[in-house]
C-alpha cells in the first residue's frame, strides 16, 4: 500500500460535474417520507485505509440508508453462519428487478443473492433467530462500525413502509411457504423495515465500509470482524449483486464492489484502498441513485483506479 | 507493479491439488470430437507482465477453446463499434443458462451480453459484415495475440457442431427475427462454429489474454489494441457474465475476471499483474471446467491475489 | 329437452369401474384435517333438470368442498358486478398450477381467470366489499341452492388452511401490492379459507349445480339468479379453467364444464339436461380426484352426452 | 336432431351489424401477399348437417387459410398415430402467444397443444414421415373434405412466409433440439407454409366442417373419418386452444369450438348440427378477426345455440 493520493480535488471536480444530472432522476416516492427529500441534496466521502478523510458537499447529513443496510445484515448473518449460510441464499446475480417473485418460484424459495429482498429477508430470519431484538443488534453493528453512537432509526419510514409494504409481505409469505423462513413473517418483516430505516450519512457509511476495504478488519479497532477471504468473497457479491438488475452495468462503468440504496446512497469498496460514499437523492430507472453512480464512474476514471 | 513471485511451486501444488478433481465432472459429450478429449488432462499457465512464464502440466498441448473465444470476438467488434455495440447486446449477467431463449424472448432479440451465445451470435454477425471471412480474422487475430501462427480449426468439431447445432439455430432464427442479425443466419452460425473450434494451448491463451492484463496494450509488442478504459470495462464484463449461470459464484470463489469454455479450459486475468489459463476437460453441471474452476480458486487463494 | 335415461346402472357401472383407481392417487396432505379423509370414499349424483335423481356410494356424506366454492362465490360476485367484474380478473386459462406468482406478476395483479387462487381471492375481495360478513354470505347462498339448511364450515380446516396458508397470503399481498384488493389482507384470506371449508355431499353440490344447467335459473324455485347468457359464459370458463392446469386434457377427455377441488369432490354440468357430482378424495398429479375425473370420463362416454 | 331453423336472416342482420366493425383492426402486414386483401372484405356461411347451406358476403371467395389448416393437419396425424400423438404434442391452453418459445423451453421441447405454431410443426412432421409430400397430401385431404377438387395453394404466399418466417425457423429448430422432430428442419418449415398458404371460400370451409359436427363422418360421402369420440375430442380441443392466446374469451363470449386463422378466417362447429366460416381481414390483437369473432358472437346469441 503506497500513500493515498489527495482526493480533495477530484471529488470537487465531480460534485460539479454531477449536481445537476440529479434533475433527469426522480425521488423514491413509493413511501411519503422518502419522497419528502430534496432531490438536490448531494454528498461524497472518501475514507483511506491510512487514515485519510475527504469530502464534499452535504457529507454529515444524514439520510436513509435503505438497501444499504443489506450489507451489514449479511456480514452479521455471515459471521454466525458461516458457509452453511449459502444453503438457504445464492450469490447469482439476479436477471430480474430486485423485487421480482418470478425467479423465487423457480428455485423453490431460496433466492439469487442476498441483496435482492428476498435474500434479505432470508438474511434478516437469520438475525431474528440469534437475537431477541434484530433491528437493535443491527443498529448496535452499525454504530460500532462507524464510531457514531447516535445512530438511529427513522420510526416514520420504516412505519411507512410496514404500510405500503405489500410486495414484501407477498415474497416474506411465499419464501416461508418454501420452509426457508424460521420467525414469523411479522417479525422478520418489522425487523427488516427498521433497519432499511437507519439514517446514516456518508462520513459515516465511508468510515463503516473500511472494514471491507481493510480485508475484515476494522481499521480504527485492529478487530477482525471478518477473515480475509470471507471480506474478498463479501466483495465480489457485492460487485456481482450489489446495483440491483444493473449490477453489470454499475461493474461496467465504476468497477467497484457497492451496494445502492433507494434512499439515493451508494457505499463502494477499493480494496486494500479506501472505502466511499455517495448520496443523491434522484434515482435512475433501476433504482439507483444516478448522480451518485455517475460520481463513481468519474472517480474511477479520474483516479485510474477500480478492481480491473 | 512490483516483481511478481515464484509461481511455480504454487502451480505444481495446484496440480497436485486438483487433478483428482477431474474424475467428478463430465467430458461435454454433445457432440463426439469432444468427448473423445481424455479426462484426465490437466494444463496451467500463467504469463506475467514482466515477461515471467510459468506452467504446469500438458501446457502445450492444444484443445478446443469454445466459448473463449466470445472473449476475443467481443475484443475485434468492440474495436470496429466502440460504444455503439451496446445497442445490438446488453452487459447484464444472465441468470439463466447460456443457451435459454426465454430471456432473449423477454428482451426482444438483445442478448443480455456477449458471453451468451445469443450474445456471440450477435458479435459474430457483426464481424461477418466487416470481413469477407470473419473466421479467418478471428483466426488471424488469435495467432497474433498469442504470437503462435500456427493456430487453426479444428474442422471436424465445427462440422460437428454444426449438424448438431440446432439450438444455436433456432437461436440465430429467433434473433433475426427481432431484427438484431444482419448476415444470413447460416453465414453467421458457420462463422461461429469455426471460431469455437479453434485450437490453443494454456500458453497460447495465457499470452493471449495479457492484453487485458496490461490495460489494452499487447506487451510483446507494444500495440495498444484497446484503450484502458475499454480494457477494464471488458475485465468487468468478464467478473460478471465469463462463466455462464456461475458468475456469481465464481466471482465468490476465485475473484478474477475470466472466461470459460466447454473444451474445458478457462482464462482469467489479473489486472496489472498476469494472465493465466487452465485445462481440465470434465466439466461441472454449469458447463465449466470442474477442476479448472477449482485450480484458479487455490491459486488467489495461495497467492492471497484477486481483484477484490 | 327429452325425458332424461334412467342413469342408474350406468353410475352402477362406473362406480364398480372407477373404486379401484383410488389406490393411485393421493389425498391431499398440506393440512392435517384434509389427510384424514379415507382414500376409499366414493360418490357419484346425478340431478336432471326434469327432477329425476340418481346415486351410488356415499352420496349424504358431506366433505370440504375447497375450491369447488370459487364456482359459487364467481356466481355471487357475477350478479353484483356484471361486466365490470372482468376489469379484475381475465378469463383465460392459465397455462400453470393454480397457486402460481408468475404469471401475476407478468400480467400486474390481474390474475388469469376466477379458478386459480389469485383469482378466487379478487372475486372474495368483492364480496367482502359488499357484505359484512362474506363468509357468512357464501354459506347462506349455497345453503339456498341447495336447499340444505344446516351446511356450514368445517371451522377446523378453515383454521388450519389460515396457519399454512402463506402462499395463499403471499399471493394476497401481491395483488394488494398492484392495487388489485381492496379489503385488508387479512380480511379477504380469513373470508376464503372458510368458504373453501364448506362441507357439502354430492347430493347437494348436484342440487346446486342444477342453476348451470338450467340456464342460470333455480329449477326448484324458479328463481333467475343469472341471464341465460351469463350461465352460458360462467359455463364456458368452468369448461376452460375449471380443473386447474388440466383444463385442457380434462375437457378432452370428459367434455363437460365442471369445478374440481382439493378435498377430492367435482361438480360438472351438462347444460340443458343435468348436474353430476363425484367424489372421491385421492388426488392426481393436477390437484384433481383421480377415479373422480375418471367416472365422468366413463360418464359422457357411456351416455354418449358431452358438450361436444 | 330437430330441423334446422332458417340461418339467412340471422346471418344478414349479423353482416350488417359487423362489417363496421373491420375498421377497428389490422389486416396481418408481416408478409406482403397478405397485406394487399382488402380490409372490407366480409363473408358468412352456415352449412347444416341436414344439408342446408347459408351464406352473405362473399362467401364463395378464396382467402388464405393460414392457421386454420391446423385443425386439418390435426384430423390427419390423428387418424394415423391415434392416441401416441399425445407424447409428442399437448392438448392444454397455451396462456401465451402462439409463437411464444417459452412454454417450449420449459416443457422441453413438447408443444403444449396442436394450434399453437410449435405443435402444428410437430404435427406437419408427423405427416412428413408418412407421405412423400406432406403439402400436397394435406391439399387432397381438403379438396376431399370440401369438395372443391380445384383448392390450391398460394405460392406467393408460401414462399414470402419461408423469407420472413424466422422466428417459425428457431422453433423447429428448437424443437429439433429437444429430439422431437424427425425430419429435416426445412423439410417440415416447407410443409408447414404451404399447409398455411392454401385458399379456401367460406362455403368450403363450412362444408369441410361438417365432419366434426358430424362425430367424424362426412355427411356428403358417409365416410367415417373419425369415431365419435375422436370428433368430440378435437373439438373441446379447439374450444380451449383454437383462437391462439384468447381461447377463455372466446370460449366466454361465443361458446362454439373454433380454429381461426391471420388470414382472417375463423371456422367454428356447433356438434350434432352445423358448421359455420366466417372471414373478415382485419384482426385484432390477439390475431383473431375481430369482426369474425363478433359476428360468432351474435349468431350464438341471436339463435341461442352454443355448446353451453
């Protein structure tokens, strides 16, 4: 590992470049509270393995990480389990929209990948089964992984979504007609709508996904959450899987494991590098944010630097 | 770049390793020429870009490449299309076997990428209409990258495939009749069937598959065949779409970009460093090399080397 | 209309014909209530529209109805909606099992046709609309029909459907999710479990069915509950979706409208002349009564009368 | 069999009634030679088995039978394989369009039912094996039925369907990749567009019907071609398949077994008393006339006569 270059310029570079792609995106509106977000609003945050911090733009508010959360749900669910986890979710990339029943059937409950919400939801069963309170234990990661012991909940959208949330409750009941659901499917829904609800911003979810960079181990605490091939493997899904039905698109372009958000946030990994953060409230049709992704692209492009 | 390591000791570890391997899988028995291939064949190469040549096994000796050489017929159109090409095939993994026409029925005749073979059709078709012959200019082009100018057909597998073919057929059909095939449909199939019947050894493939180690330029000779960009969006396509319904799983356990044949062979390239290709005929049930498969995940992981 | 045949001998004739098939099939086993009934249960009743009645086996002896309801329940929900039913549900066969997601995530929550479950569960939606208490409604519509004034609901298989139902309420909130229901979920699911867990004996379900057969009027009581057009249509989807996926072979091989349900009971109709009723509660590959099909098969064969 | 009421003021009130509607739809354009029939174009012809012939319009013009061939094409494979036909081809309703390949992938090669084009190919190739040319054995079989020794087909026609017919290409081909084709694919594609490609009037087609509404023996000749049982076979066959992907609406709104065709044509039967051939260019979209479909509307309803 050589000393990191200073991102400072480039990520002023492309704040510009990108703010105003936001207007060709639209606002998650699918919930009331998602949609209340200015679709202006716009944040970078670059986190080194030695040390360094960069940011620009709205890098300490804090926003909905949403599908964000389902990487941290899988390093938890993977610590515990191990690889007997892989006997009730795949790690295929998915061919259909995230929320897709379709492929489900066809492989008789055991979905794709983890990031998809079906796999999610398989994921978040498995923290149901460990700890008495799920989305606290979630919420406990995820402050400790940051360092922000102030992390929370946002009760009004994960409320919100329990309401609108329908097409979960479609794929939660169908994957436990398949017998690959242990709780009840209320619980493994609540506890899988709060913890999309915590709020983080990207300081904060750059600082977290140093782990990942760091091959397992936390950069700040020396701890060893992960062995080095398990945060390698955690990687290529993530790379694999992690932008939805365009996750060929996102490798394409960017070439960095991430995991998008329909809150606007995407978190990217360089290994053995640096991890960051992007926020955009404004998404393109897959669900990703779209200035976001196109602040990656020039990252990686600007930076010479990405997996290949 | 720093020098690279010994890796001759790891490759005969390898070998050791993965040879017995072999006898779990399956020849592709589809048509006869192939099934002929003794089982217990096992070829590893790796090339550097510091000139270091190191292999294993029958690393001399030439098989049938198939589907490898989607790699290389993606390389030829991407240069004569530039950006353009994307519009004819998508960059998406598949979820689905290599050869379905479900999805290409759902996606109106644009193959989800051009590893598929609804995909390569596509890429051949558009190198039959910018060469007389576009099997000999793939030909010409394999000899040149691999600097073996012997290389050729092997004209009883294509013949083969050929009276065999029909999938690919009705695939070709179908995909004309969306619009997305110019050439007639025997002229690209028959071009197809000889480009997957060239022959080549682990060493030709492995100095063949430098250019995409080295960022888009040829090392032997300086040729900057594709510009880095291009070169790293290939390498991305290849993590997420190389290896047919197991790219996920692949990417999981080996964590290189790669593509795989049902000749049994495999080249996988890590950026920046080397090139490295293998043979082991018996295939797994997704239709790749089930020892090969296994021999690239002990080499990242014995060399502590991937691109994530 | 001539005076009907004396059917006597022939249900004689078929009863001795179709006991032994029995052994072939499978009663249904999802819930505990269902797989108790004895395998060998048969019964065959035929009511004609000039009064006459004939039976063989246990013909008094009541069983669970399941999905034979969704003929009724299509029937209620036909008179209070007329042609605007159809903006909710199709009419066409389904081409997959009668629990299937696929094909209503394709066609965005407009299920198929009444006779699958997504289809019975909008048609119950409309009746939980209009009534305060559905279930209630359905049981005092068939109890009119069939002139038996105490039938009622088999509490302990509506209760133990409810606790395995899940693909049941999957495919409920997937319908919720694309606005296709407007009670709560729970209301619709709790109203369908217990119209399927109405008990009739083929007596009665012949009694009831004699209203398809006269053209949508109550013979008994002169009552015109439908137009002679809608006992006409209602007839035609019975013929063309009434026994799940088997709807094709089922009316190539019997020739008659009929509904078939899971506790081993179908109702078929031979408009103009007459209502038949068979039951026996093993099952084949389909969801269907194995000697139950079969008796009708001998039914229209021997009588030579089939809609064809 | 009571004597037949007198047709021709019912059929001129329906011409009046539908002609109008032609406006509404699309003459087929994706072959010249159909194309160029004129949009107006209207016939009727109702042909009792007790020897009356009615018609209006122009119902001793030829137009292009196309896919009502099918149903022939069914009588003569039928009559020589008997019941095994069943292993090669279904009879369930498809539930997608008629040259989906889908179905096809999942059922592994088996169309679901005769009507649909990949089953009509498997039927064409049945005939291939047993006549030298199976084209013009299908022609006599018609001039036979209809008595019109002058039938022939429209060259034109069949040969702008070979040049434009790719997608009917990839399915023999895919058929012929899952072993259930015998004959060389061009072969049976030949057959097949010349089957398609032949001229009929309505008054032909009406009287070629009668067969089915004669349990299977020519009324003209006494010939039986079929037993009772096979005719009424066939027809709840084109009850549930006959009218491509809108058999259930069909079946719903008409309620007669019926085979139409792109050209425009549209056969139907009412057993045990007639058969009657309407044509109409313009289709709807599901490729059926739609004011061929609408005027079988009206004379089910307007004489109260269906098979319901």
């Amino acid at each position: 590992m050589t000393a990191s270059p200073d991102y400072q310029a480039i990520l002023e570079t492309i704040a510009a470049k990108v703010r105003p792609l936001a207007a060709q995106g639209r606002v998650a509106d699918y919930i009331p509270e998602l949609a209340k977000v200015p679709a202006d609003k716009f944040a970078m945050a670059v986190h080194t393995l030695d040390g360094r911090r960069f940011a620009v733009g709205d890098a300490d508010e804090r926003f909905s990480i949403q599908s964000i959360s389902k990487l941290f749900t899988l390093l938890m669910a993977l610590r515990m389990k191990k690889e007997t986890l892989w006997q009730r979710v795949g790690r295929e990339p998915s061919g259909n929209p995230f929320n897709s029943l379709v492929q489900l059937e066809h492989e008789q409950g055991i979905p794709r990948n983890p990031f998809i919400n079906a796999g999610a939801l398989v994921i978040t069963d498995v923290l149901c089964r460990h700890f008495v309170q799920a989305d606290r234990a979630v919420l406990e990661f995820l402050r400790r992984l940051s360092g922000a012991t102030d992390l929370n909940f946002d009760s009004a959208v994960a409320e919100s979504e329990a309401e609108h949330g329908y097409r979960n409750a479609a794929m939660a009941n169908f994957i436990k007609s398949f017998g690959n659901l242990d709780s009840p499917v209320d619980t493994v829904l609540q506890s899988y709508f709060r913890q999309c609800a915590v709020r983080m911003s990207c300081q904060e979810l750059a600082t977290a996904g140093l782990l990942l960079a760091n091959h397992g181990t936390v950069p700040a605490s020396g701890e060893a959450l992960l062995t080095p091939s398990e945060a390698k493997r955690i990687n290529a899904i993530l790379l694999t899987c992690g932008t939805y039905d365009a996750a060929g698109d996102f490798a394409f372009r960017v070439g960095l494991p991430a995991k998008s958000g329909v809150g606007g946030g995407i978190l990217a990994i360089l290994p053995g590098e640096l991890a960051v953060a992007v926020w955009s409230p404004a998404l393109d049709e897959n669900g990703n944010s779209l200035a976001g992704a196109m602040a990656l692209e020039h990252f990686t492009t600007l930076t010479g630097r990405s997996v290949f």
